[in-house]
C-alpha cells in the first residue's frame, strides 16, 4: 500500500517520475505473491491501483542504489540496519546505512509510530494504515518536492 500511496503523491507534487519508488520486505514468505487482498480492496475503494504489485524481499546490496528505506515499523528498521551492517565493508558504510534506513513514521511527520502490519485483519484495520499512509505520504512528497525545487504547478 505504501508504495502505491506514495507514487500518487508524487504524481501530486509535481514529481512523478523524477523520484524512483519501490517495495520490500524483510521476510521472503510472499516474494512473487500479488498484494495482499484486503490491502488491494481498500486502495481501490479509495481509488488507487494495486494490482501489478508483486512481493518482493529487500537486498542489502539494494542499499549503494537507494538515498533512503523506509521501514514501517520499529522491528523492520532492525532488520534492515542489521542486513546494512552485514553487507559493510565499514563502519563508515555502516553509518552511512543508518543514515539511510529510517523508520517511516519519523520521516512522514507521525511522531515516530509504527506502521502496523494489517495482514488478517479486517477492512477497518487496511483502512487506519491507509490513513496513517496518506498522511506521511504527503508530508515526504512536500520534503522531497522542498529538496527537488519543484512546486506542483511546475509539471
């Protein structure tokens, strides 16, 4: 749902593509699986498409490609920086990674929260991580239209 959310608001704030989106997650139990029903349901309902997404699981060497990961939740944001500091050569590569990998509810302006996982729960739960989504969406669409010099009436 994050990916899709966030490539709407880019297109929003002038930058669809201009800035590279993808998604991943640290687990490999759905890689190659379409997007979950439940969260496919609900971004369509709120006019979203969700349907060519296809699970994928992150690759630490992924990180030389990528300014920033953002993690949904605070267990996410281990696994990621622990993944980072294998694939380091060295502590200045590890540090660097830190920098990179941050936790998506700091960066989106939602006082540090978690993201939480709504897999086998019900429509209201797709719904709430919606919410929270579009809201931190918007916020990194601004920070990054801030940094790119673009307003959205520049498309």
């Amino acid at each position: 749902m994050a990916e899709v959310a966030l490539h709407a608001e880019l297109s929003k704030a002038g930058l669809g593509g201009r800035v590279i989106v993808d998604s991943a997650g640290t687990g490999d139990w759905h890689v190659g699986d379409p997007m979950n029903h439940g969260a496919k349901t609900e971004l369509k309902r709120r006019g979203y498409d969700g349907s060519g997404h296809r699970a994928r699981q992150f690759d630490a060497r992924w990180l030389a490609d990528r300014d920033l990961v953002l993690a949904m939740d605070a267990s996410n944001l281990a696994t990621l920086r622990l993944l980072a500091a294998r694939a380091a050569d060295t502590p200045e590569a590890v540090a660097d990674a830190d920098r990179r990998i941050r936790l998506f509810g700091e960066v989106a302006g939602l006082d540090g929260a978690d993201v939480p996982d709504p897999y086998g729960e019900g429509p209201a739960a797709f719904a709430r991580v919606l919410d929270m989504l579009e809201t931190g969406m918007a916020g990194i669409a601004g920070q990054l239209r801030d940094v790119a010099g673009t307003t959205a009436h520049e498309r």
